[in-house]
C-alpha cells in the first residue's frame, strides 16, 4: 500500500524546484505553434530530476518516459495557451509569473501548461520512492491543442506509434476525477444571393437577408437539443458572420455563418450537420452545409491538418481507471475525490473520442479561470496533483 504520509513529504522537499519550474514556465510565452522555447526549459528540467527518456517529436510534442513496464500510462499536458487579449484588462504582467499568498499568476497558468509542473515532479517521486510497477509513466507536453484539441495526441499514438492503455488529462478540475465532456464541432453556412445597386435593393437577392433567417432557426434548435443526465444538454451557437458584396453600395451576394456546435451522448457529425441541412430555411435558399478545417504548420514545421469535429466521449463510473483516479485521489487529497465532467473540450476527444483509449482527468487549479485575466495556480493544487500522477499507476 501507498504511505501518503511519506508522499506528501516527499513532494513537499520539491516545492522551491516546483515553483520555480512553474515561473520560469509562465515567463516563456508558449502561444499556439510557438511552443520550441518552453519545450527546451521542460527538457531541461525533465533531465534534472532524472527521467530515463526525453523525446520531441517531428511535431513538437515533448515526451518524458520513466521505466518499462507492459502497462503504458500517458500523462498529458498541452503547453500551448491562447493570447493575452486586451493588455490593459489585466492586473499583472501576464508573463511575470506573479507569486502573491503562495499562488502564481499569469497566462497559462490554470489552462494549462503549469500542470506540467506535477507531471515531471511525479516522475521525480516514483524514482525517488520507486513506487515502480509493471507500467511505462509517459510525461506529454502537447502543442496545439487549443488551436485544434485532440490533434497532438492523435499525432503522438498514430503517427509516432506511441499507444498507451490508459490516459490521465490535466486539464484544470480544482483537485476532481473527471470522466468525460461534451463533444463539439465547427460548421460553416454558406447562402448565395444576388448583387446589385443598393439604391434598388429590390433588383437584387441579399444573402444578408437570407442568412438572418437561417440563423435565426438554427439558434431556435437550442430547445429540441437532447439533454444527457452526466453530460447535459447539446448547445449550438452562431460565432461569426460574413458576407461577399462588391462594395458597401451593393447588395451582398453571398453570406457566411460559422457555427459552434456542442455535442452531449449520441449526438455526431452525421446527425449534428443532418439536423442543419433539415432545417426549413437551409432548404428553402438551397444553403450549404460545410465541416471546417484545421490546417497549420507546427513550430517544429510539420504541416498538420484535421476534421474540426471532436467526439464526445464518458467513462463509465465503475471503470477501472475511474476507480484508479478515485483512489490516487484520496491519497493525494486526504478525503474522498469528486467525480465529475469538463464544462470545456479537451485532448480526450482523441484518446478517448476517437481512439477509445481509456480516459480521466484530474488538475490542479480551477477552470472557470481558463482564458480570463486572472488565471492563476495555487501552489499547494501542485503538490497534490504531482501526489495523485505519482500514485496513480500503482492501482492499474
């Protein structure tokens, strides 16, 4: 059996080397496709504490690997971040790595490089404990994921042939067991009109006007979504618009949507992109209906390119990396963990949308900081994280 006791002092002896990995992590900016810096400081530090194999992939994903075990155990954390937005809304630098009451500010710091902190220092933690059993621990630092989530651990299991049995996220879940998320997917609209003088509109076929319609349906779809009882209910969202016209003087001749679709149980590409094209308005102006994708070269230059749909997906409760996460849970929390869902999408919609690779998520912070000015990381959420990660392998 674990001893938490000698886990969490063990960890605890690692908190200055943590926090410092963690600062030096936020004052590297890591902006999607622009993650080679901070790959090299994880490197840096993923050789310090002693970890058998350090691998960057052609796209850039960066992998640590301690022992060899049958049972392969990846542990995931996307390095990239989304920008600062408006400079003047923040309070802090966002690159200054702020440490205020033992918790660190700025941007990656919830969502979500920062759990990369407890990654590597769990690896620390089975070294130095040898809490080895029969299984491979696989530290991912992943690129790209909030350009296009799903894709860098699609790349790492079907291109680089590094298949792992189960998958641990650690995405922000303020210290819970999460079991699932919504899937979601990004569809285009596209309606054609006919141009002409705007002084005569009448001459014309505005496809301004046409698309209003559309949109106007579809967000009236809200209230025939299906509702699951863990997951909720599917939502869709019109996100952007735009339209192809001559000249400001000229009716628009065709306009555009953009659609964000989210996905509970049973609902997929095919029945979400069906429920669009049945619409009466869509038939009526002879509309169609598009799947968008992602397309873009990664810092490593490896052009990738994806199908914008990410499946749902949930892990029964009673499976065995669900039962797994509960008990790490207890031992790095010292009390019975929460088991719950992302309100957001995550790498899961490949290892586990797609591939069917047994799943869960358990990280530190809160997510409901995610993308807001006020990301933050209290420094005890990577201790316990790093406790759970290290533990975790010794119940499957």
């Amino acid at each position: 059996m674990i001893e938490a006791k000698k886990l969490h002092d063990e960890v605890l002896k690692y908190k200055r080397d943590m926090v410092k990995f963690a600062r030096d992590m936020i004052r590297i900016p890591s902006f999607s496709r622009q993650e080679g810096h901070l790959v090299k400081r994880i490197a840096k530090e993923m050789k310090k504490v002693g970890f058998d194999k350090i691998k960057i992939d052609k796209m850039g994903n960066i992998l640590g690997f301690i022992g060899n075990g049958k049972k392969k155990i990846m542990l995931d954390a996307h390095i990239d971040t989304v920008g600062i937005g408006d400079r003047a809304a923040w309070k802090i630098e966002p690159f200054a790595a702020v440490l205020k009451n033992d918790t660190i500010y700025g941007r990656g710091a919830t969502d979500q490089k920062l759990s990369m902190v407890s990654i590597v220092y769990a690896g620390k933690l089975i070294k130095r404990l040898k809490l080895y059993n029969d299984f491979t621990f696989i530290a991912v630092g992943s690129c790209q994921e909030e350009d296009c989530d799903g894709l860098p651990l699609l790349h790492i299991i079907k291109e680089e042939k590094i298949k792992p049995d189960y998958v641990i996220l650690t995405e922000p879940t303020n210290l819970a067991v999460y079991r699932g998320h919504r899937g979601r997917m990004e569809m285009k609209v596209i309606v054609k009109g006919k141009s002409c003088h705007a002084s005569a509109p009448e001459r014309g076929d505005n496809a301004v006007i046409k698309m209003t319609t559309i949109a106007q349906e579809i967000t009236a779809l809200n209230k025939k979504l299906k509702k699951d009882k863990f997951l909720g209910k599917g939502t869709v969202a019109v996100t952007s618009i735009e339209c192809k016209t001559p000249s400001l003087n000229a009716v628009p001749d065709e306009c555009s949507i953009y659609l964000d679709r989210r996905l509970s149980a049973s609902e997929t590409l095919k029945t979400s992109v069906a429920e669009i094209k049945r619409l009466a308005s869509v038939k009526k102006f002879k509309a169609k209906v598009e799947i968008l994708q992602y397309e873009a070269v990664s810092w490593k230059g490896l052009k990738v390119r994806q199908e914008k749909y990410f499946p749902t997906w949930v892990l029964p409760a009673n499976n065995k990396l669900v039962r797994a996460g509960e008990k790490a849970g207890r031992i790095a929390l010292g009390k019975k963990a929460v088991v719950d869902k992302w309100v957001f999408s995550t790498n899961g919609v490949a290892s586990a949308g797609r591939l069917k690779i047994p799943t869960i998520g358990f990280g530190p912070s809160n997510e409901v900081y995610a993308h807001t000015v006020r990301e933050n990381m209290p420094v005890n959420h990577l201790l316990k994280a790093a406790v759970f990660y290290a533990s975790i392998g010794k119940f499957l």
